[in-house]
C-alpha cells in the first residue's frame, strides 16, 4: 500500500513549526508527500491511499476516489511515539461539522486528548450534531432564519461574521478551545476566542508560542489569502 500524505496549505500557513515535524514524521514512516490537493496528478487506485487531516484534502482526494485514513487516527494508533503531557489544561472540545459524519476522527481526537492529559468538556452540538465550522458554517437559528440568502457565511459583512464568531465563542464554558480545523480556528479567532489546534498541541508547538500563534493567525486574516492566486503548475 502506498500511503500519500496530504499536508493542509491552511495549517501551514497557520503554524509552519509544526506543519514541519508533521511532514517530517510522514516522511519518517515511509509517506510520500504530496503537493496541494488540488493540483496533485495522482490517481486512484486499490494500492493508494490519502493521508490527510484538513477536511478539504479528503473532500477533493475523495471525489478523485482515493481511500482515505486521517492522520489523527494513524497518530492514535503509534504505540511508540510519544506524546507530550499538558497535565493541567482544561480546554473546550469543538468538532468540527465537516467531520459529523466521522465517528473515527471523534474517537482518535479524544483519544489522543486523554494520552495527552488534557482535560475537556464537550459541547451540546458535538459529534454528528456539530454545527460549526467558521465562516463556512454555522446552524443558529438566527442564520437559519434570516440569512439563508448566504450559502457562506463568509459572504457576509464583517459585523455579521463577528457577530456569529462571538456566539459561538460564549457558549464555550472555557477560555481555550481545541479544534481540528483551520476554519474553526479563525472563525473562534474571529469571535475574540483563543483556539488551538490539536496538531499544534500534537508536534508540542503550543507552549511559549500562544501569543505568537494568535498574532500570526490575526495577521494572516487581514490579508488577501495567496492561495486564491494560485495557478495550475504547468
């Protein structure tokens, strides 16, 4: 079996550090690594299967018809590597509601939090009931309602995005919130939230860098992002 791993363009933008020991360890367990989903020429076969942990590379490596295995679970199932301890750390757990419908990214995430002695609390709309995903996505009643013109929330004034961001980030019942998704992050960011994500937490690249981390991610928002100017590789 040829395992590709698919690095997120978003989560390496957001925390190159650790998008670099992720790439390094794929490296070290015998994955090839793969451009931008959307640009790499491979294709599906039986022997393949796609590496990934942003819910964008298994959307489009799926549609191609590749089998696909999150890195979460491949991290899960490494009896030797060693994780770092967070004893102490009391977070919120946001799933992400690209991922409702994987009950394995669920189980591996949780997992992996207890191997790092993180304590969470979950929300009420977690697992298949997740309803958020930034300003891609998010089921209030009030956008349910009132702004089903939009089919991204994204589409909507700043007012209006912030104003979603923040209802998000008061039901949390903690300051720092754990998700598993670029757009998550940014969206709870958005919302004045302090968010981390898991992969940072996973390559040991939270602690000391924590204001770093959400200076960088302000700052890459205020700006145009470069990946919508890119082109095919000829």
């Amino acid at each position: 079996m040829e395992y590709i791993y698919y690095p997120s363009c978003s989560f390496n933008r957001l925390d190159m550090q650790s998008a670099k020991k992720l790439r390094e360890y794929a490296t070290s367990h015998n994955m090839n690594i793969a451009p931008c989903c959307k640009f790499d020429q491979r294709e599906a076969s039986e022997d393949k299967k796609a590496i990934y942990f942003c819910q964008e590379c298994r959307r489009t490596q799926e549609s191609k018809g590749f089998s696909s295995l999150s890195y979460w679970e491949v991290l899960d199932n490494d009896k030797e590597m060693l994780l770092p301890d967070y004893s102490g750390m009391y977070v919120t757990l946001l799933d992400c509601w690209r991922d409702r419908d994987h009950l394995e990214i669920h189980q591996a995430v949780r997992s992996l939090l207890d191997k790092m002695h993180v304590q969470y609390e979950e929300l009420d709309m977690h697992g298949d009931k997740a309803d958020f995903c930034g300003t891609l996505h998010y089921e209030t009643a009030q956008y349910r309602n009132e702004l089903d013109s939009f089919d991204h929330l994204s589409h909507l004034s700043k007012e209006w995005q912030v104003k979603l961001m923040q209802e998000k980030v008061t039901s949390c019942p903690t300051e720092l919130i754990v998700c598993c998704c670029c757009r998550c992050y940014n969206g709870l960011l958005i919302g004045g939230g302090h968010p981390i994500h898991l992969m940072t937490l996973l390559m040991n690249g939270y602690i000391g860098r924590e204001q770093e981390l959400e200076a960088h991610a302000l700052d890459l928002l205020s700006k145009p992002d470069p990946r919508y100017n890119m082109k095919m590789p000829s």
